[in-house]
C-alpha cells in the first residue's frame, strides 16, 4: 500500500491478470493469434491441390500449430496462474484419449447403424484406406485445437465464475454458433449440434477435468463421419474416404447439407450418451453450483 492508500502497481497487474475475464480473453486471444500466424504461412508456402506435396505439407503445417499452440497454453497459464496446466497435459490421459476415441466410433457407429436399417443411409465402396493415417492429422488438429479452445479454456474460466451448469451452457452454445457459417448450417443443425456433440464434450471435461477424452470423443467422431463414411462433417465434405455413404429421406433424419450433426437420430444418441455422463459426474460430486460471476468463489 502507498502512502495515499493506492496500490502499488505490481500488485493492480498481478491481481487484474488473475482476473476470470482477463485470462479468457488472453487465452484466446494467443491461441487464435498463433493459429491465423500458422494459416497463413500455410496459405503462402503450401502448393494448392493437384500439387503432390499439398497433403503431406498440410500435415506438416497441422503438426507445428499443435506443437506451437500446446507449447504456449501451460505457459500462459504459468504466467497468469501460477500453476502447470494439467487440463491440457496427455502424460497421465492417453488412456483418456484412446477411450474417448473408442467412444465417439462407436457413437457414430451407432447412428449410422440405426439409418442403415432404417433404410436413409446407403453405403457404397469408397478410396479404401488409402491415405487415412495422414488424413488423420486433420480431424485430429481440430479436436485439439477447439476442445483446448472451448473447454480447457472457455468451459474451465467461465465455471470459474458461474458454476458447472452455466459453463456447459455457454461452452457448447459457442461450440454450436462457430459452426453456424458452415455450408448447410440451419438454426435446427447449429442446436442439435449444441446439445449433441457440444454438451457431451463438455461434460467430458467436467468428468476428467482434462481435456483429453473430449479430445478423442470429437477426433473419432469427425473421422468416421468424414474419412470412414464418407458423409460431411458439419457441412463440409472429404475427398476421400472408406466408404462413400448417400442419404435418402427426410432431412431431419438424413441431415441435409449439414450432415449426420443434423439427424435427429444423432441428437438421441448424444443426448443418451451425455446423460451417461451426468450421472457419472453427479457419482463423483464435482459440480460446482451456480453463482453470481462478480462473487469470489470461496
């Protein structure tokens, strides 16, 4: 304290970067600026299609913005936290990860397996397993990247200040809306894709407290939809894949455009698996009620 009572102003920064809303804005701010850095060497360095070396040096390029983006979150939460950030750390969660892989093949499995005996979807040979452990990298960049985005920093900062319930709220409520420019996007996609997919990872979150089984969840369910079926993937379409799947149908079951994220079959299976999933969390009791945001948690 000064001698007229102001704080010294080393201790006005060290509290104001403690700040719930300085830290989410920081966060993200970083993430998404390495993110558009990367892109854009991408965008100026890698050959376009039908050049050979387009795949291979995406997948180079895929490969650095994960190391440059896992490289900088703990540090980030060093500085701001005074703390080693155990939500996005994989040494003690790759069985995590291999299960929330598991998980998410076999809830796409499963859709696909209801529509195929329903007679909407119909499966076709596809380009076989040709290039799929390179395509791999993609679906994979991008669960790391939003569930690192969305849940280990946006769900985890926003619980901070108002509990469990309106974190998961707001975390798949974002989730949805980035998706809503997507080709095909409709308002009943972008909520089905909320309460689906954008519930059930958070809720993953919320069980492990890390970031990694949201982060297989959303891998598997991204390459099965793109790479093994064949189908879009929130609207957007694989070159290649396995199979090659076609649907028939009304679009609340086949999804249109969007994809399987807009089967009404799809939001069943992830509202059943997420409720899995609350009562495993409500087993362990790590729900935090909820609270006024400009309320110190005690």
């Amino acid at each position: 304290m000064t001698v007229d009572g102001a704080l010294p102003s080393s201790t006005m920064f060290s509290r104001l970067r403690r700040w719930a809303p300085i830290r989410l804005f920081s966060y993200v701010a970083a993430i998404l600026l390495v993110a558009a850095v990367v892109n854009i060497l991408g965008k100026l360095l890698i050959p376009p299609l039908p050049s050979l070396l387009h795949e291979p040096m995406t997948a180079v390029k895929n490969v650095l913005l994960l190391v440059a983006v896992f490289a900088l979150y703990p540090l980030l939460v060093r500085v701001f936290e005074h703390r080693a950030a155990s939500e996005s750390s994989i040494r003690r969660h790759w069985s995590g990860f291999l299960a929330g892989c598991i998980i998410g093949a076999l809830l796409v499995g499963a859709i696909y397996s209801v529509l195929y005996a329903l007679g909407i979807a119909h499966l076709q040979a596809g380009s076989g397993f040709a290039g799929l452990a390179v395509a791999a990298l993609r679906p994979l960049s991008v669960a790391m990247l939003e569930e690192l985005l969305f849940r280990g920093v946006l769900l985890r900062i926003t619980e901070e200040m108002c509990g469990t319930a309106v974190a998961i709220i707001v975390s798949a409520a974002v989730f949805g809306l980035a998706h809503a420019a997507n080709p095909g996007a409709t308002p009943f996609t972008i909520f089905a894709l909320t309460a689906e997919l954008g519930i059930l990872l958070s809720l993953a979150y919320v069980l492990t407290r890390n970031i990694w089984l949201a982060v297989g969840i959303h891998m598997a369910w991204n390459f099965m939809q793109g790479f093994i079926f064949g189908t879009e993937v929130s609207g957007s379409r694989e070159p290649s894949s396995f199979f090659t799947t076609s649907m028939t149908g009304s679009d609340l079951f086949a999804g249109g455009s969007f994809g399987l994220e807009g089967s009404l079959a799809t939001l069943i299976v992830g509202l059943a698996a997420s409720a899995i999933l609350v009562v495993l969390i409500a087993r362990k009791r790590d729900w935090q009620a909820p609270r006024l945001p400009w309320r110190r948690k005690e």
